[in-house]
C-alpha cells in the first residue's frame, strides 16, 4: 500500500485518503471495482499527474460511505472549495439561496444526529468520534452559512 502523506485540509485529497481509511478493501471494490491502494496513489498530493479522480468513483464512494454511516467526504470537501471561491471571490452573497442552502444543511445535519443517536447504529445511542467529528465540520458549516447571512443583511462585520 502506498505511504500515507499530508494532504491541504477540506481537499479532495484529504477526503479520498478519509474514504480509504474508513471504508474496507472490499466496500471499495465492490463500490467501484478499484482498490485502497489505487485511491491513496490518486489522493498523493506529490503525484499531480496521475491525481485525477473520476466523478463516478467520488459518487459511488461517498454513496457507499453514507452506507456504512460514515457520511460524505468528498462531498464535503468539494463544498468546501466552492465556499472557499466564494469567500475570496466578493460576490455578492444571495440572501435567498443562502437561506435554501441552510436549510438543507439543517436537515442533513439533523439527519444525521438522529441516525448517530439511533440505538440500533453502529455506537447506539452513543455518538463515535467519527460522528463526533463529521458532526462538528457539519455544525461548523452551518454556522459560516449564518454569519454569511448576518453580514449580507447587515447585522455583522
């Protein structure tokens, strides 16, 4: 198996070097018909020509870790990126989609504090510290949507 290296933090890197160390061998190839080894070679920061990650393979495993209650990485890591455009590009923030967008983070994160606290979950009523941690990049998320929005309407600076 190829060497573990530092990945840039909230990067697609990370994420897929999460995906390896939280899923089985087997979930991977049966998710993708790849293997471990071959996403820690393409999440290899040092490797910037053989890095390239097929969208299908991001689906299919983000899919297979919200099997397994692991949530979604690489998912996350690519809003990451986005938000981070975002914050540095001064657009104009849209009040409306903002509001949408909490929403649904809202109930995701609902969702997932249900299924963390379900008695019959992989730690019943107790949250991991898997859970514990996605738990927490998810409520801090949420919160950077709402001091967006308190700057957008004038209510922070």
């Amino acid at each position: 198996m190829a060497n573990w290296y530092e990945r840039e933090f909230a990067s697609l890197e990370q994420a897929l070097q999460a995906v390896v160390r939280n899923l089985s061998e087997e979930s991977i190839k049966n998710a993708t018909g790849k293997t471990k080894d071959y996403f820690l070679r393409v999440s290899d920061p040092r490797e910037d020509s053989k890095r390239h990650l097929q969208h299908r393979d991001s689906i299919k495993l983000d899919i297979e870790c919200l099997r397994e209650g692991k949530g979604h990485p690489i998912l996350n890591a690519h809003q990451a990126q986005v938000d981070k455009f975002l914050k540095s590009s001064n657009k104009q923030i849209d009040i409306k989609n903002t509001i949408l967008g909490m929403q649904v983070r809202l109930g995701y994160l609902t969702e997932d504090i249900q299924k963390a606290l379900d008695p019959s979950g992989p730690s019943g009523e107790k949250i991991d510290r898997n859970e514990k941690d996605d738990l927490s990049k998810k409520i801090l998320k949420l919160e950077e949507k709402i001091a967006d929005l308190k700057i957008s309407i004038g209510l922070q600076k």
